[in-house]
C-alpha cells in the first residue's frame, strides 16, 4: 500500500506561526502509509518548512497570494479547490479548529464530497478503506465510520488527541512554492477586528481551569486565571457562566461551546451536566472541585475534591507555586 493514497493537509497558521494541531495531524496522516503533501496558503514566500517535513510531510506546497495575509474562508477554499484539482488527494486533513470546520464544511459542500467531522482517530484498513472514529450524541458515544463515495473525503481532527511528538529532524522533502492566482472571490468580510492580547485558545490549550457557577461572581475567577497563570493553562468555563456575561463565550466548553481535549482538566464549582460533559470528557486527566460530594461530574473525574473551591483554588496555586519554583 506504499504511497497509495495521496494525504493532502491544510497548515493551520496565524500570520506565519504554524498552529501545533498542524504538526499533529501530520503526525496522524505521516502514520497511514501515503504520500502527505501540506497546503501553505500564505501572503509571503520566505516561510520555515522544516518543521512540516521533520512532523511526516513529504511535501510542501506554498501558496502565495496577497489576501492570504488573513485566514478568509473565501479565498482559502477558493485556493484549496484550484489545489484539489490539481493534486486530486484522496482525502484532505483539517483541524477541528473554527477555521478548520469552517474551510471543510464550504469545500466539501461545493465538491458534493463527504465530510467527517472532529475526528479521534483515523486509519486505513487492510483493504485501503479509510476508516474514522468521532463522537456522537454529544459524545457520550462514538461511530466507526468507513467512508465511502466519491474522493477527496474531508476529514477534520479534533486538537491534541493525535499527539505523538515522533519528530524526525533527518526527513527529507520536497518544497514547492507558487503563485496562486484566485477566480473573482466574493469577499464578505473586508476588515477583519484582532482582539488584542487574546488567550490562550481553549481548544488548542494543554491545561484548563474551568469554573462554573459555584465560582459564586465573576470577580472570583481572578482565582481560576491565578492558577492559570503558574500551570500556563487556558481558563475556561460552563454555558451559565458565559450567559451571565461573567466570561467570554470563546471559553464555554461543551454542546453548545468548544470540545476541548487537554492532559489536565480542572473543574472548578462545576456540577457536570451532560452537555458540559459533550465538551471535555475526552481530557486525559480531570480533577474535579466541587462542595457536593454527589455531584455528576465526580462520576468522570480522575481525582476528585470535596470542598470550597474558593479556598481550594489558591491553595492548588500556591502549592504549584513552591513545586514548580515559581
Ligand atoms: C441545549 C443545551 C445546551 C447546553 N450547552 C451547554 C454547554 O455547552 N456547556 C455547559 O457548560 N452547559 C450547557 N448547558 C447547560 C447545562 O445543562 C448546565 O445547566 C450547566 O452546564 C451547569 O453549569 P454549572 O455546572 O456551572 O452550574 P450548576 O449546575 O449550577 O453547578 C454549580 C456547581 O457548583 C457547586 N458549587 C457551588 N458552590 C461551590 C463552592 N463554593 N465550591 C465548590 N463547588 C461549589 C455546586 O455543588 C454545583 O455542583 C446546555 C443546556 C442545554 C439545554
């Protein structure tokens, strides 16, 4: 099966800082015995490939055009439908990201192609028959899907589950770059607002502190980002804290926020419904603070604490502080 399948990946990057679910799901697509190509779409040439080889790509292709400055989903999938049909993968790599599920969901779409969404797992069988596995009612279960039909199939991964860290520094590969020229795009956004001095993104993060209305008013989060602050993770929280206006709605986790997957997830005054379970039940490590001894999310926390979280918190932070010298 040496090179059957043709892997295309699309770089996720913020102004040229490849995002680390890029180097995972060359990880993911290095691993299925193809030929993986990574789509750059970029406003500049002069860009560091090394890294894309060294994490599985065999080669990278560089698209350079000036709208590209800026993530739009318009010129991108404009950009990565003439690529298509140039490279004719037989399947396309995204992140589960907003960009990710944004770009997917338009180009399949337009191509009548099948799309899987935030994917865990991807593989190809004996019989090259590619193979997913993503969650289904609201996570409490996962589907085996074959995917079957016509080719290229979309495939978005969701962030930090395909982690391998097996960086080759010795891999070869090709780099090609060009000069993309786009049909007429119609552009509904012509000026894009950065929030200046954004956070970590939640889904992206490897620790998270997340609170939820035991943290009693929004004034005590100031904990959670204290214990942030020491462990370098993102802070986050449930649906009825973001709907009472106490945090941003970038840091609702669950059904109807992110899914996130980090190492270690600290629940803070969190009682654990269903659908903030849709969201982080696929943490590798949860620690769960909560003054209900009955509370449903000790039924799938790894460590569980009983108790105040507002006197539990600073002690964690300060305990953190004296390990990690800080
Ligand atoms: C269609 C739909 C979609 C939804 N989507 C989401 C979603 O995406 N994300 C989400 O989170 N929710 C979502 N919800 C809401 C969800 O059902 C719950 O209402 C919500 O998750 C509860 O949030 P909470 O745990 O912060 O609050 P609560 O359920 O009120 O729990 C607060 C917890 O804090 C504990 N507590 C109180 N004081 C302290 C203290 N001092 N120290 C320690 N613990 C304390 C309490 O024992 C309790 O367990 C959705 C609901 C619906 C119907």
């Amino acid at each position: 099966m040496e090179n059957k399948f043709i892997i295309g990946v699309v770089v996720e990057h913020d102004h040229g800082e490849i995002k680390p679910v890029t180097y995972e799901i060359l990880n993911a697509a290095s691993g299925l015995s193809g030929l993986v190509i990574a789509y750059y779409f970029s406003e500049i040439q002069d860009i560091d490939t090394k890294k894309l080889i060294d994490n599985g790509a065999n080669e990278v292709k560089v698209f350079t055009n000036p709208t590209f400055g800026e993530y739009f989903h318009e010129t991108y999938a404009a950009g990565l439908l003439v690529e298509i049909q140039k490279s004719q993968p037989d399947m396309v790599l995204l992140s589960s990201s907003n960009n990710g599920k944004e770009l997917s969901a338009e180009i399949a779409t337009r191509m009548q192609v099948g799309l899987a969404t935030d994917c865990v797992d991807l593989q190809i069988d004996d019989n090259g028959d590619v193979l997913v596995k993503r969650p289904i009612f609201s996570g409490k279960a996962f589907a085996l899907c074959k995917l079957k039909g016509t080719k290229p199939y979309f495939i978005t991964l969701r962030p930090n589950v395909f982690r391998d860290e097996k960086l080759e520094n010795t891999r070869s590969g090709i780099v090609k770059k060009d000069q993309i020229t786009l049909p007429n795009v119609p552009q509904f956004v012509d000026n894009l607002v950065r929030e200046v001095g954004a956070d970590l993104d939640i889904t992206e993060a490897r620790i998270i502190v997340s609170g939820g209305l035991g943290m009693q008013n929004p004034e005590n989060f100031k904990l959670l980002e204290d214990l942030a602050g020491v462990l370098g993770a993102a802070v986050a929280a449930s649906r009825p804290v973001v709907d009472n206006g106490w945090q941003e709605y970038t840091r609702q986790v669950g059904q109807t926020g992110r899914t996130v997957s980090p190492d270690l997830y600290i629940a803070c005054g969190i009682s654990g419904a269903v659908q903030h379970l849709a969201g982080m039940s696929s943490s590798r490590c949860i620690v769960a603070i909560n003054s209900d001894p009955h509370a449903p999310i000790f039924s799938i926390a790894d460590y569980g604490i009983v108790g105040d979280t507002l006197k539990i918190v600073p002690l964690l932070t300060q305990e953190f502080k004296n390990i990690l010298g800080c």
